[in-house]
C-alpha cells in the first residue's frame, strides 16, 4: 500500500509539472507582444515568444512563420500597428515546418492570396500536416498547407526591392531554413539574418536509430556554416533564442542598433553545438 502511495503521489507530481510546464511555454507562444521594427524593412510581428517576421516592399510583402494556428489576429493586429496591411503579403516562408511556427499558414494564404516557397523537405511536411515530420509524426497536426515554390540553398528570393537568400540549415527539421538580406540604414550597411537554430527536440534520436537519415551529420554541418556566416542583425524562430526580452522592449523607440549582436549570435550556435555534442556523448554512454 505505501508503495502504492508514493508512485501514485510521484506520478501526479510529474504530471503536475509537465502541464505547468506545458501551460507556460503555450502561454508565452500565444501571449500578445507588441509589433516592432529590427531594421531598416524588417518588423517583427509575433507573439511573445513565435518570431514572425515582415519584410516589406513597394510591392507586397515577405511573412516567415506564423505562430500557432490560433496567431493570425494578434499577427493582422501588428502589421497594421505598423502601418501595413496583412493582405499585400505576396511570399509566406517558414524556418521549420512545426505546428508553432506554421499553424496560421493556410488560413494566411486563403486569406492574401500569397504563394507559400519551402524547402523540399519542409514542403513534404506542409502538405500533409506535419504528418511525415519523423519525430512529431503527426502528434502535433496543423492545417496543410499547398505547396507552390520550392527554394533552395542559394536561392535569392526577389519581391520589389527584396533580396533574400535561402540558407538550409538542417537538424531541428530536414527542411529548416535561415534568410538573410543586406541593408542599408542611414548609411550604414547590415548583414541581417533571420536564423533558425539549430536545437534538439526532447526524444529526438541522433546517433542511434536516427530520427532521420543523417541527422547527427545535418546538425554538425549547420553549426559550422552558421559560424561562418557574416551577421550583424539576427532573430530567430523563438524570442528567447535571439534575447528579444533583452534587447526590445514595449515602448522603445526604434534605432537600428538595437538589434546588432553579432558576438550573441557566434555564442549561441556555440551553446546549441555545445548541447548537441553533450546529446550525443549522452546516447553513446
Ligand atoms: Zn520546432
């Protein structure tokens, strides 16, 4: 009977804290925050946590992810405290084909019109939901979104006077990719990069039984091209990766600088290299 006891009060104790867990990581995605400038034409206009980013041009619009399927009035509501309008985005991108950065797509896209450009590995995963994703494999669905432009390594994507090129940085999906573009304020030229981190997903396998074919390799070649790239301005797909809290707040005024940390971004690829060589000492214990 004792025994009995404590497992029971044990196992509520987990559960109590895996849903307080759960609840604060869902309250900070679909939390209202403000929508603000990074620089030059690129806006932020997430949630508290989902980094949703705007590049606008004369004409239409560039949107990467889209928070939680639930996000699209709070992301409507900060594109136009900005001055902008949701219907003239004419490209939809996403960093990594999860249901937190790509819940609100196809209803976005219903909506504008635009046309959705992804990777070939994330293009799979859009289209049928999440349902191919080989670690989620369809635990965390959202709605399917059509395909119509497949982008690669390279690619510059052109939209007035957008030039963005396509970065794929594999690992935390197949199909994850980071964008940069330079720009020009009050001049000064800035290397921007919208990165998408490389982090593991709790139960993701690397080296034994990999969750996909070349995993382990994909993670290992991502940090290295990342630290070799030039990078002035960076965001990410998470606030809390780029210090967004640290570096923003509700109410400051814009300055172009605000966002130029080109030391925090090398120091965290370092602290995701540095979690994926200890993952992989961990499995091979
Ligand atoms: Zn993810």
């Amino acid at each position: 009977m004792k025994t009995k006891f404590s497992i029971s009060l044990i196992m509520s104790g987990v559960l109590l804290f895996s849903t307080a867990l759960f609840s604060a990581q869902n309250d900070s995605w679909s939390r209202p925050f403000p929508g603000h400038r990074i620089i030059a034409n690129l806006y932020a206009v997430g949630t508290y946590d989902l980094g949703v980013f705007l590049i606008t041009s004369e004409d239409g619009h560039i949107l990467i992810n889209t928070g939680l399927e639930e996000s699209m009035p709070l992301i409507r509501e900060n594109i136009e405290s900005l001055g902008y309008s949701l219907e003239d985005v004419k490209i939809l991108l996403t960093q990594q084909a999860h249901w937190d950065h790509t819940g609100a797509l196809a209803e976005i896209k219903k909506l504008t019109g635009a046309e959705m450009w992804a990777t070939e590995e994330d293009a799979r995963v859009l289209r049928d939901g999440g349902f191919s994703d080989p670690h989620f494999k369809g635990r965390e669905p959202f709605k399917p979104v059509s395909v119509d432009k497949i982008i690669e390594e390279g690619d510059v994507i052109e939209l007035g006077e957008i030039h963005l090129t396509v970065h794929e940085h594999p690992g935390h999906t197949e199909g994850s990719s980071s964008y940069s573009m330079h720009v020009n304020e009050a001049g000064r030229d800035y290397d921007v990069l919208i990165a998408n981190m490389a982090s593991i997903n709790p139960g993701v396998r690397l080296t034994f039984d990999p969750t996909y074919p070349g995993i382990a390799e994909d993670f290992a070649n991502t940090y290295r091209r990342q630290k070799a790239l030039d990078v002035d301005v960076w965001v990410a797909a998470h606030g809390g990766q780029y210090g967004l809290h640290d570096k923003w707040q509700p109410g400051q005024p814009y300055s172009p600088d605000t966002f130029v940390d080109p030391v925090g971004f090398i120091a965290a690829v370092n602290r995701y290299e540095d979690r994926y060589l200890k993952y992989i000492a961990d499995e091979q214990r």
